[in-house]
C-alpha cells in the first residue's frame, strides 16, 4: 500500500465527495478553495503525486477527468511517529 499524507487524504476526498455530489470531478481551484489552500500549484503537486501512487487517473490537459482508481481511507495515511 502506498500511503498517503494528509494533505493528499484531503485533496482525494475532496475529489471523491465532488464528484459523488455533482457528477463530475472538481477543477484544480475548486480543489483549491475546497481544501483551504491557497496556490493552485500545490493542489496540482497533490495531484502528481496521487497520480505517481496510482491513487488516481486523468487525462493529460484536459478538464475535469480526473478519476479515483484506488480505494482510499483514513488507514492509507502514514502515520507520523
């Protein structure tokens, strides 16, 4: 199992209740403002890495592919000793 940290935790489950509310994935910024960060390129670093830990899956510029691929929970985060 690939772990997750925290902020990645927050940013696949913002995905996954988002798209489960309207049907379709969230952009970067409403990531962005859903999570409660500021710069967009940190939720697009987020994603690199939930895309290297095949967690999820999307289509190369486009929008709104993104797709969860992996089941996730709160034990896929790693603990900090």
């Amino acid at each position: 199992m690939k772990y997750l940290t925290n902020a990645q935790y927050e940013v696949i489950k913002c995905i996954d209740d988002y798209t489960k509310s309207y049907g379709y994935p969230p952009t970067y910024r409403e990531i962005a403002i859903l999570t409660n960060r500021v710069s967009v390129s940190t939720i697009y670093c987020h994603i690199q890495l939930l895309l290297k830990k095949e967690y999820i899956t999307m289509q190369e510029n486009s929008p709104r592919t993104i797709k969860i691929i992996s089941d996730f929970d709160e034990t896929h985060i790693k603990k900090l000793h």
